[in-house]
C-alpha cells in the first residue's frame, strides 16, 4: 500500500503486510461461519482451531519440545515478572538475576515481594552499555532459578549465546527478540514474551514453559496465577484474548512462508549490519552500545556530542519523510530504530539514506 510508512516503533510494533490483510478479508465473516473472529465464542470448534494452529505453528517454528507447554495469556511481560516468582520460587533458594537494564529493574522489583533473590551480575555501573561477561557471573547451583532479559530495548543490548546455568532452569523475558532468531528451548525452563513486537499485536502474552515445572506452584497462588491452571484448561480457564491468538496464527504462517525462523534470523542480521555500518562510517552519529552486544532488534544511535536539538530535529525530519519512532526512550535520550521481524530491508535502506542526507544537512 502506497499510503504505508516505515514505522520504527519499539511496540506496539510494525506487523507484516500479508498478515494485515489477511485479517482484513477475513475479518467480517472468518471462514465462511458468519462471524467475526472477535465474535466468536471461545469456546466453539471454530475458536479451538484457531488456537490449535497458533499453538501448533509456534511449536514448528520455535522447535518446542513435547514436554513444553504453550500458553496464551494476558498482562503482558510485566505480569510474568510475578508469576514466574510465585509459581517457581522455592523457599530457601533464592532466585539468581542478571541486571542488563530498565527490564530486569522491574522484574527484580516484582520478584522481592515474594522471595529472595541475588543480584549475580550487572552492567549497571556502566549505564548497561554491555552485557556481563561470563567471568563476571557467578551462579548458585541451588538457585530456584535464573532471570535474564534476552534483549534489552532501551540500551540496545542482545544475548548473542545464553549463560549456562547447568541444572538451574532459565527463565528468560524474549519480548523483544522471540523468533528473530534460532534458540534451543531445551535450554531454558520458561520463556515469556509480549506479542506486541515480533508475535502479533498487543494483548496476548505467551509462554513456554517446561510442563514438571508448572507443578512446582504453592497452593497459596491464586488460580488465576497459576502456570498449571492454564496449562490444564488449555489457556482456556477464561475467556482468553482471542483476536490476538488469531493473529499470532497468521504471523506464524507468515513466518513459515518466509522460510522460517532461519530465514527470518538472516534477514534480521543483514538488517542490522546495513545500519550498524551506517552508524560506524559516520562521524556525525555513534552508537552507545557495546559492538560485541549490540541488539539486532533495537539499534540505538546519537548525534556525536549528544546534540539534543539535532536529535529532535531528526525525528521531526524523519517523521515528514515517512520514518516514523525514531525517538529514543525517554530515560536514556537520543535516537532507536527497531527493526523487528516485520520490518523489511527496503524499509531500513530508507532510514539510511535518510541518515546520510540528514548528516549532509547538518554536520
């Protein structure tokens, strides 16, 4: 559509073109059964097979093993920083953490009100320029479990291998990076993720989970905050967000007519090389982070001299050429394009050429 922008948005973000209008033909009357998705009862067969073929295209391109669950729940990332404490903590054996950013912050916030916890590493001191290095971290092999943020969308940071945590289960916040690129799921006892950045739109949070340790719950837990409850009720025990798992259905079909998660992953690399070396051959602009660590997702850059007003006049210049959330996050300044999955190569090549234009412009 000629009318499209660029958007850059770090979430609710950019959602592929296929997928949108897909849903707009079907939206009126999905399949021929005379209703809107949205109208539907969740728990009618027409409704069951939606989420039967988001759960199952999630595991094809994910490789989720058998002994994971897949649940679709709500609240966000930010829920699960106090679900996964109340359902995973086990008393005596505090939970280890990795402090890379504004993420962590708040999971550790959620996590003190229910256990005990220690802080193994944390790049704080250096502004979460990088992330720690393996020398730096020290894990409890009695830990309930270890909390990390594989990617990190204020600071610009990335996991590009996972700490080993040996017998520890690994629980991980992949909001921003789920499906950009290949993981093993087997490594880690419970993956969450918003949908709102590379699964399907906002509203719908999903989680993998190693099925033996959903039993691991108090009984105290209020239902509803139980892994085990929905696992049990197939994220059936309520009426989940149903739209939203219909989407994540056709992102998961887009992802595989685009050759997967492996293709996907090339694609985001080549991305990312084309405006980190935007970024590297100028010397107008910088970027804060760490080259070994930089996100593939979330790439933040600068004006040299942190020039505040040419940094607003970029975002004003971008937004009226079509480059629209390039604004940096209001605690750390500056300028951030992310370019999840859905963001193509077309659309980074334009924000480079809008870079170096803008470079001639002013610097």
């Amino acid at each position: 559509m000629s009318d499209r922008i660029f958007n850059f948005s770090a979430g609710p973000a950019v959602m592929p073109m296929p997928v949108l209008e897909r849903a707009r033909d079907e939206l009126p009357n999905f399949q021929g059964c005379g209703m809107s998705v949205m109208e539907m009862s969740h728990r009618s067969p027409e409704f069951e097979g939606i989420l039967a073929h988001a759960e199952s295209g999630l595991r094809r391109n994910m490789g989720i093993p058998d002994d994971y669950a897949i649940l679709f729940l709500q609240g966000g990332a930010s829920l699960q920083f106090s679900m996964a404490p109340m359902n995973l903590y086990l008393p005596g054996q505090p939970i280890d953490v990795i402090h890379t950013g504004a993420w962590t912050e708040k999971a550790i916030e959620e996590i003190k009100k229910v256990a005990d916890y220690r802080l193994v590493a944390s790049t704080e001191a250096e502004k979460f320029r990088r992330l720690p290095r393996p020398d730096e971290i020290e894990f409890n092999p009695s830990a309930s479990y270890v909390h990390i943020c594989s990617n990190n969308t204020i600071f610009g940071t990335q996991w590009r291998s996972f700490p080993d945590t040996g017998a520890v289960p690994l629980v991980a916040d992949m909001s921003s990076d789920i499906l950009s690129r290949m993981v093993d799921v087997s490594k880690f006892g419970l993956i969450f993720a918003g949908a709102q950045k590379n699964i399907g739109p906002a509203g719908v949070t999903v989680v993998i989970i190693r099925k033996e340790l959903a039993q691991r719950t108090p009984a105290s837990v209020p239902t509803m905050l139980k892994y085990a409850t929905h696992l049990k009720n197939n994220s059936l025990y309520n009426t989940p967000p149903t739209f939203g798992i219909y989407m994540i259905a056709l992102v998961m079909d887009w992802i595989e007519a685009e050759g997967g998660v492996v293709a996907i992953e090339e694609r985001n690399e080549a991305k990312a090389k084309l405006l980190y070396n935007a970024i590297d051959r100028s010397g107008f602009y910088y970027g804060p982070a760490e080259a070994s660590d930089r996100s593939y997702m979330n790439v933040n850059f600068r004006v040299h001299g942190d020039n505040e007003e040419l940094e607003k006049k970029f975002v004003r210049e971008a937004e009226a050429a079509g480059l629209s959330g390039l604004k940096g996050h209001r605690s750390v300044g500056g300028l951030r394009a992310s370019i999840y999955n859905a963001m193509s190569l077309e659309g980074v090549q334009a924000l480079t050429d809008f870079m170096g234009e803008f470079e001639r412009k002013y610097g």
